[in-house]
C-alpha cells in the first residue's frame, strides 16, 4: 500500500518537472506570439498571456520599414528551400538506391564515404567553399545555395537505413524481366515505395535549407535576394525597427510560423524520423 | 536473402551511373572545397574577390592566427559553451528518458511531452537568437517578471549584480523608478544564455535518440535483474547504460562536432541591438568561427581569406583531435564491458 503512494508521490513530482520543461520550451515562443498583436505600448507596459488587437498595425510597420523585404524573403526562401529539398531527396534516394541493390566497383567506397563525411560538418571547410563559389563566378546567386544538395552524405545515410527494410529485390526482378529499364523501375518502382521515408527525409531537408543562415550570409550580398533568416538578422541587428517592439515581434513569429504549422501536423513523422536516422548502426 | 538473385554484370553498371551525380557532388563541393582551404591557408589570399596575384608565404598565417589572442581565447570558450550545455543535456535525456520508458512509473502524455521537446530544434537559430535578445533586453519580459517578483531588486541592492548593470527603466507596470538589469553587459551571463540556448535547442533531439536506444533493450533483461533483484540505480548503471553505448557513442561525436562549429547564435548575440557594443563583452562567448567570421572574414581592416583559411585549418584540426579522442576514450570502455551483454546488444 505505501509503496503506492510513494509511486504516486513520485509521478507527481515528474510531472511537474516536465510541465516545468515544457513551459520553458513553449512560454518563449507564446510571448513571442502574443507581443506580435500587442503595440509596442502595451509591450513596454508588461507581460500579458492573452493577444491584443495590433496585428495589422504591426503589419504595415514591418511593411513599411525601410527597403526590406519580408513577404519577398519569405518568397526566397521558400524557392531555396523547396529546390534544395527536391535535390536532396532524388539524388540521394538514387545514389542509396544503387548501393543498397548494385554489385559495383565502387559501391564499398561510396558507401565508406558516406559513413565518413556525415562526421563532417560542411560548414569546416566554408572559406574553401567561399573561395569555389568566386571561381565559380556564382557569388550572389543561388547556385551555391542549392546545388551542393546533389551530395548529401546524411540524406544518403538515412535512405540507405530505410532502403534496407523495404527493397523488395524479387519485384525489382520481375519488372526487369518486363523489359522495363534501370531508371525506370526506380522510378515507377522504388519511388513510391520508397514515399514515406523520402518524406520525412524531405521534412529534415526543408528545415535544414530554411533555417541556413551562415551559407547565403557569407555569399548573397544583394538585399533583393536575401534569405528570411538573413533578414531576421536584419532586423534584430536593430537600426531600422529598435523601437517598435511588436513589428519585431512580429517579424521573428512570421519566420518561424511556418515551421510550427507544418510541426504541428506532422510531428509524428519528424519524430520516429530522427530515431531511425540515428540508430541502426 | 540479399545478393542470392545473381543479377549480371550488365545491370550492375547502373550502379556507377546512379552514384555518380553524388560521387561528383562530393569531389565539388566537399574535396574541392578541403583542397581550396588547405592552399589558401599557405596563401596572401588578402583580397575577397582574388583579384591580385597569390603567393606562398609559408606559415605565416598560421603564425598569425596562433599569435592573436581572441583566436585563441575562443577555442576555450567553444569548449567551454559545448561543454556547459551537453552535460544538462545528455543528464536530462538520460533521467527523462528512464522515466519514460520505465514499466512502473506508466506516464501518461509522453507523446505529447516529447512533441513539445523537440519543437525547438526546428526554429531558425537566427529567430532564436533574436527572440531571446528581446526577452533579455531591458525592456524585455524577463525583467519586468524579475522586478514584479522582486528579484531584480534584491540582487541590486545585495551587489550581485554591480551598480553599472542596473539601469532606471520607468514604466514597468506604471513604476516611475522601477529597475531593469542589463542582461546584455554581463558577460558571463551571455556566455551562460548561449549554452542555454543550445541546450534548449538540441535537448529534445538528444531524448528522442537515447529513448529509441532504450526502448530497443529487451524488456527481458530488466525482468530478470528484477527478479534477481537488483534495484533501479544497479539495473540504470549495470545494465542500460553499458548497452546504450553506441547510441552514447554517436550523440556525443555528432554534439561535439556540431559544437566546435556553434556560429548563428553567438554570431547574432554580437550584432543584435547593441549587445557587445559598449561593454567589448563580445569576445566573452564568441565561439571559434564567429572569431574568425568577424576578424578574418568580414573585418573590414583585417579582411583576409588566407588568415581565415588558417583559422578554418585550426577549427577543423580542434574538430578532428576532439573527435578521435573521444573514440579511444569509448574504445577502452569497451574492453570493460561484460560480454554476455555485448552478445545481446546486435538490435542497436
């Protein structure tokens, strides 16, 4: 009997602590939402849990203030991030493709490769990478940006995991023996087999390119191009809006809005994807 | 069952054409990249757009970047920042991890509190940063919170937060001489609020890793410790925590190497309305690459790309020599472990 008051007391005593963490995880994001309808007057006055009504006035504020362009990075971004995102998933699907099912030459090395280079962050060799996009004659464009999604070691690695609990080699046969070709059967085959898991690697592939800011940074100088996060940075660095409180609260809601919406919706996916990237050795 | 349909030679040519575009990729955007910087540091690359002609000059710009004390002072705090938010981390994702796998507690919502954890780890660090400037800053939330409860009070008048770092803010709630503490100056706060902030970001990622690690040791194993009765801190330590090992293993090498690369956060912290500006508390939690961002990159009296391609050489080499011995560390605590349980560890 006691020990099951103890197990009781025990489980409250949890449940405060993670109600405690999970306020710390939401409270900032709540007041960052809220302050966005409040004016910069009732912000300076205190803190409140509930909105007020200054939405659209903020609006035209952030709008207004000076040559940037929200709504326009907003549309930089989402053109980056969508690009990318379809890059990294096709060719990295295809390349986990031919060493998950080819007898190649080269297959022990590539698949070394990946398992060496996913140690690597890209961002160590980013002033050898500043100095090819010179060359290249690439600065201020988006190229940099987009096509180094070809070659995703992580996107390979993760696919690779997936691949192997769901290539069925006798359909691949069968399809062969149709006459159908090598491309082909990826395509009309292994693709949407391979659907689920090419989503949730589109998920971590979107946030990834959306939420860059270092690269573009280092590369984008015109304002028209720049990136939402570029330009949250912007906005923060505090000379043209330091005082109106809720159009910069408003303006970091807007670049995190989105990523919050598609959360919400599909957690689920986000969550078992990032325990299947890790594990399985 | 793999490799028993013999599929011809013929086919397996495809194999080299499907890998190609990222074989290529790689030797563009990786190698290339590599073998630039490694010229570059050896290099007078003084001009961005490498308009004037480069020359060797030896190690120099090895010299240099070894000689300049913010450099080198920012290697320790990049350690310092990785290591003040990865211990909390990984503690915290370990108990709560246990706890939400453990057959006798059976909580309730932990799908809904893993949900939450996580969230963090998906907002742009560059809004991240910036939300938490303004909730620091003088008129900030935090410190209206802080003068409401009376905190911020208290710790002006028993000194420890100096004189200097008060600031008369009126308004707060109507109060004409109410008092807000500049965040923003002190330093070790700021070092402080970068740690919390990656904790806050990386947390919820790190609980989702050790919980799949846990959940994937057999049931049968706890049950029988049980029945042998053994209680929970020698079943933790005995039995989940040596078979958790390579899922340890990879949160630790996958957060050190992200660590010693840590940029957005402390980089927007030093730009952002003003923080850093008048106090030079700039230097206090700049991290490796924000150092050499701002001194080697963009500085507009310092501007060099052969120092900054040093600079890159020396991040990456404290990257590399962190990581390998960190994989002997784990290698010898290998040899340790008990082999009827490494037998049964192939699921992980």
């Amino acid at each position: 009997m006691s020990g099951k008051v103890g197990i009781n007391i025990g489980r409250a005593a949890i449940y405060v602590i993670l109600v405690i963490i999970a306020l710390l995880c939401i409270m900032p994001l709540y007041i960052m939402i809220v302050n966005a309808t409040r004016s910069t007057e009732q912000i300076n006055k205190g803190i409140s849990i509930f909105p007020s009504t200054f939405l659209a006035t903020n609006w035209n504020i952030l709008d207004k203030g000076g040559s940037l362009n929200l709504l326009r990075a907003l549309g930089n971004s989402v053109f980056i991030s969508v690009t990318t995102t379809t890059i990294t998933v096709y060719f990295s699907l295809l390349c986990a493709y031919a060493i998950e099912i080819y007898n190649f030459a080269l297959k022990k090395f590539t698949l070394g490769l990946v398992l060496f280079l996913i140690m690597i962050p890209g961002q160590v060799s980013i002033i050898g990478f500043y100095r090819l996009v010179v060359n290249f004659g690439w600065l201020d464009s988006y190229f940099p940006l987009i096509l180094p999604a070809i070659a995703g070691a992580g996107a390979v690695f993760f696919f690779k995991q997936y691949l192997e609990s769901c290539v069925i080699l006798e359909l691949i046969h069968a399809a062969r023996i149709d006459g159908c070709s090598e491309l082909g059967i990826f395509h009309k085959i292994m693709m949407p087999i391979a659907a689920p898991g090419a989503f949730t690697m589109a998920i971590f592939a979107f946030v990834g390119s959306w939420n860059n800011f270092f690269t573009p940074f280092l590369i984008l100088n015109t304002q028209e191009k720049f990136t939402l996060p570029m330009v949250i940075q912007v906005i923060v660095n505090g000379n043209t809006f330091f005082r109106e409180m809720g159009a910069l609260y408003l303006g970091l809601a807007i670049s995190i809005a989105p990523v919050i919406i598609v959360y919400i919706a599909l957690s689920k996916y986000i969550i078992s994807g990032i325990a299947m990237g890790a594990l399985k050795e | 069952m793999k490799g028993k349909i013999r599929l011809g030679t013929k086919v397996d040519r495809w194999g080299f054409v499907f890998v190609a575009p990222f074989l290529i990729g790689i030797a563009i955007f990786t190698l290339y990249p590599i073998i630039n910087m490694v010229i570059m540091s050896f290099q007078n690359a003084t001009n961005r757009s490498f308009t004037q002609e480069l020359r060797f000059i030896g190690l120099d710009n090895y010299q240099a970047v070894f000689n300049n004390e913010t450099f080198m002072g920012s290697i320790g705090t990049t350690w310092k920042i990785w290591f003040m938010n990865f211990v909390p981390q990984i503690g915290i994702a370990l108990l709560l991890s246990v706890w939400f796998t453990s057959l006798r507690l059976r909580l309730k919502f932990i799908g809904i509190f893993r949900t939450i954890f996580y969230l963090p780890n998906l907002l742009m660090p560059a809004t991240v940063a910036g939300l938490y400037t303004m909730l620091i800053g003088n008129q900030g939330p935090i410190n209206k919170l802080l003068y409401n409860l009376g905190i911020s009070q208290w710790l002006a008048s028993s000194g420890i937060v100096s004189e200097n770092r008060v600031q008369v803010v009126a308004g707060i709630d109507g109060a004409p001489d109410a008092i807000s503490i500049m965040f923003a100056s002190i330093p070790e706060f700021m070092t402080g609020m970068v740690a919390y902030i990656q904790w806050w970001l990386w947390f919820g990622s790190t609980i989702i890793i050790v919980m799949a690690g846990m959940t994937s040791i057999s049931v049968s194993l706890y049950e029988s410790a049980y029945v042998d009765g053994a209680g929970g801190g020698t079943i933790f330590f005995k039995i989940t925590l040596p078979l958790l090992r390579p899922v340890m293993l990879y949160i630790l090498v996958t957060s050190l190497v992200g660590g010693m690369q840590i940029i957005d956060i402390p980089y927007i912290f030093g730009t952002a309305g003003g923080i850093g500006r008048p106090g030079g508390t700039l230097n206090e939690f700049a991290t490796m690459n924000v150092v050499m961002i701002r001194e080697y990159f963009r500085g507009p009296s310092t501007r060099n790309l052969g120092l900054a391609a040093a600079a890159g050489m020396v991040i990456f080499a404290v990257t590399l020599i962190a990581t390998i011995i960190l994989l002997f560390i784990m290698r010898i605590g290998k040899d340790k472990e008990p082999k009827k349980l490494k037998a049964k560890k192939g699921g992980v």
